[in-house]
C-alpha cells in the first residue's frame, strides 16, 4: 500500500466562519437522522467517520484511504442535503486533510473554533456524536484514536488555562455573580419581575446553576398564565413588597419606563429579612429599579450595562486565554506526528530484522563447518554488500544531488549505528 492509499484523517464542513447561516440551517442534520446519514456515508465507501452538526457547524470527521475522492463525495452529499449547487459547498465549506485536519479536531473539541471561544456545549456535542457513530459501526481504532486524543486535548485547555472560567453571556455573568454572593444557589429564592426575554434566559440559567423555588410577578394581565405554564410560584403585583422581601435575587424585566423598584422599598425589604442581602438584576430598558438602590445597605445592583460590562471583560479574557489553549492543541498535534512516526518505523524495523536473520541463515547453510569468527566475518560482509554497493552507485553518479545524497546517507549511518564522527576519526 502505498502513503497516497493509506488510511488518512480528514474534515469536510461549513461552519460560521465559511458558510452564511441560511446554508448551515440548509444542512443541519438532526440527531435522529445522524444513522441515516451514517448510512449513505457508508455506501458512499467511507467506513469511519462522524457527523458534527451544531448552529455553527456541520461537518464530517473522517479516516478513510483515497482521503481527496472521499472528500469530493462529502462535499456531493453535503450539495444533496442542502439542495444547493456544488460551486456554493465549495464556495461556503472547507477540506482539511492529515495535520490540518488532526489541528481542526482537536481546536473544535476545545471550543476553539466555536463563535463563543470556551463554550463547554461542543465537547458534549462531539461526544454524542462520537457515540451515535460507534453504535452505527462507523468508528474503527483510528478514528477512535483521535477522538481520545482530542478529549484529552480539550481536558488540558480547560484545566490548564482561563479560557471556560470567565462568564461571556449576560445570563451567565448574573448566574455567576448570584453564586459569587449567595453561594449554593439550590437555599435561595428568586423573584422574576416581568416577562422580559432576557429576564427569562437569565432565570433558565439561574436554574441550571441550582435554584429550586422562584416566583413571577409584574404588572401584565397574563402574568398568572405565563407562571403557571413555567411551573413557577405567582405573586401578584400588589403585594411586591411582601415577594421582594422573600427573595435572595430579583431579576427585573418589565420595563414600564418608571421605576417599579426603589429605594424605599428595598430598605422596607431588607429590614423585613434581618439585612440578609438581596441581589438585584435589572435587565430592563428602560430600567426598573432606581440606581439610588445601591444605597441601601445589603442591597447589591446590577444593571443591563453593568452585566454587559462584566460580560464583555470575559469574552476579551478568554481570547487572551485561547492563545495559550492554541499551544496546547500544537503540543498535542506534535505529539501525536511523534508517535505517529515511531509506529510508522515498526515495519521498517521489522523487516530489517527479516533481512538480518535471512542472510544468517543463508551464510550458515553455505558455510556448515564454519566456526564462530569466520561466520561472522562472511555474515557482516553479506549484510554490508547491499548497501555498500547502493552507496557506490550512488557516488558514481558524480553529480552535486548524489554527493548531497552519499553525505546524508553517511550521516544517517552513524546515527542509526553509532559510528565515529570526523572529529573522532582524525
């Protein structure tokens, strides 16, 4: 088998970088039809392989031989998915092959190469994914090889640098800061004032960070309903004073442009809860709560804009940290050639000693009553006669190339065989 045929790693994808997002929604596979998929992919003669698709990626992770022909039916099959022409695949994806390829993986399983650099999502991804190809008998050793290898990768990047520690969204800075304040989240209370979107992903991520027991309220007609529907306790709106005072975090969203919290109120609260602190989130514009809150000894505000600050710091933290993640993904990937090349040696050697123990043989059924020394002198010029004789051709050749050629080789002799350098032999 020649290199050209032997099993090589490669990516064909369009992510937010190379493709438009009408074109990534175009091929997005869903989990349920990731088997089907598989399936044509075998057929098409690719045996290992896996399919990455997230709202920034599509793509397929794949060891096959004849990697380029295997490339183009990638590329066919994505042009089928998403009903487009194959001049817009080409125009809006990429193919990456061997190293290249081996860096993409190990940068995607990161979150290096996500818009939102160290999101932990993409790891879960590619290991659901990892697992739906293996159910399907789509992973053989060196795809599964590189996959561990990647998870290895994306372990390092996220104990060794700061690049999943810094909160980059709004609703996860305010998650962070609940956290920072109150500790376990699952003893507190939430309050939601108002049915604000951003209100609602910041409670969803207060959720996933431990909270239990929260409560809605606001000055809109379906407020009763829409609590209900969320499973979530309803005060009404008059009786404000008496929810602020049994809760640890109150994330404001009405935005009825007047304040619909002040500083009155939240003293009344606080004096109510025995100065244990209240955490105030108001994400509402025009705002909810009266700036003059801060005020209030135990109170702790945070507007949209103070978030958006906090958020901003963590997103240019961890493109500070994703360069000392892209080091780690290079050592990984030079680590990986390392090995790659001893194990490639392993045939080399082994032949060689296939060739060491036939010229034994052969000298000892030519010679039957030769003794130790004369067995070993005819058996070390068998084994020298071969190369010697390659080298003489090599330096009859007279020209600048081949003497290149004679001196490379002679280095390379003496490394394998430790040999004396010119120094010792002067």
């Amino acid at each position: 088998m020649s290199p050209r045929d032997a099993a090589r790693v490669f990516v064909v994808g369009s992510n937010h970088r190379s493709g438009t997002a009408l074109l990534r929604d175009r091929l997005f596979v869903d989990e349920a039809m990731l088997p089907h998929a598989l399936e044509r992919l075998r057929a098409a003669g690719i045996e290992q392989a896996l399919i990455l698709s997230t709202c920034d990626r599509t793509e397929i992770q794949a060891v096959g031989a004849a990697a380029e022909s295997a490339a183009a039916l990638v590329r066919g099959a994505f042009a089928s998915i998403g009903n487009v022409g194959p001049e817009e695949i080409g125009e809006q994806s990429y193919t990456l092959f061997d190293d290249a390829a081996l860096r993409h993986i190990f940068a995607v399983a990161s979150s290096l190469d996500s818009q939102v650099i160290g999101e932990p999502q993409v790891l879960g991804q590619v290991r659901a994914s990892h697992r739906i190809s293996s159910e399907c008998g789509m992973v053989g050793p060196e795809l599964d090889a590189i996959l561990q290898a990647a998870y290895g990768v994306a372990k390092r990047v996220r104990s060794e640098t700061e690049i999943a520690r810094q909160p980059v969204s709004i609703a996860s800075v305010a998650a962070r800061i609940a956290q920072d304040l109150h500790g376990d989240l699952a003893d507190c209370s939430a309050l939601v004032v108002g049915l604000g979107e951003i209100g609602e992903l910041i409670h969803e991520q207060l959720r996933l960070a431990g909270l239990r027991d929260s409560t809605l309220t606001g000055p809109m007609a379906r407020t009763e309903a829409a609590a209900r529907r969320a499973g979530l306790h309803y005060a009404p709106f008059e009786e404000l004073a008496g929810a602020l005072a049994k809760a640890d975090i109150v994330v404001s969203a009405a935005g009825t442009g007047r304040w619909i919290v002040n500083r009155e109120l939240v003293e009344e609260a606080l004096k109510a809860r025995r100065r244990k602190p209240i955490l105030l989130l108001d994400v509402a514009v025009p705002a909810d709560v009266d700036r003059d809150v801060e005020g209030a000894d135990g109170a702790f505000l945070y507007a949209f804009d103070d978030l958006e600050r906090v958020a901003l710091e963590g997103r240019s933290r961890r493109q500070e940290a994703a360069a000392d993640a892209w080091r780690i993904v290079d050592e990984a990937l030079d680590d990986w050639r390392r090995r790659a090349a001893e194990k490639g040696a392993i045939p080399a050697v082994v032949a060689l000693r296939g060739y060491f123990d036939a010229a034994r043989e052969q000298v000892l059924a030519d010679h039957p009553g030769a003794d130790a020394a004369q067995a070993t002198r005819l058996l070390v010029n068998r084994l020298l006669h071969r190369p010697l004789t390659a080298m003489r051709d090599i330096v009859s050749a007279g020209d600048e190339r081949s003497l290149a050629d004679a001196g490379r080789l002679e280095a390379l002799i003496r490394h394998l065989f430790g040999g004396p350098s010119d120094k010792e032999r002067d």
